[in-house]
C-alpha cells in the first residue's frame, strides 16, 4: 500500500476543522475524522505511477 504525506498546513486545519465540529455536536468530530480516513484511503487505493516516473 502507498504512502500518503500530508502537509502540515493541512493536517492542522483538519484539527481546527475537528475542533469547530465538536463544539457544534459532541461526537461529530469522529464523523468528521472518519470521513477524512476514508477519503485518504481511496486516494491510496487510486492507481497512478509512482512518484519520478517518466510520463
């Protein structure tokens, strides 16, 4: 399985996200994180050539 890198930025306003979720309903921040897992998943699962392979 492929590897995926998230940048700093990015994994820092999902936890603000996360957080504003929380806060309007308890629990919903796992909803939240669920639906990020998943969505990250079928990107890895996506078939595209390795990175520094020639077009």
């Amino acid at each position: 399985m492929r590897t995926v890198r998230v940048h700093d930025a990015v994994a820092d306003e999902a936890i603000e996200a996360a957080a504003w979720y929380e806060r309007e309903q308890p629990g919903l921040s796992r909803e939240f994180e669920m639906a990020i897992n998943a969505a990250l998943e079928r990107f890895v699962s996506l078939k595209f050539p390795p990175s520094g392979s020639p077009q």
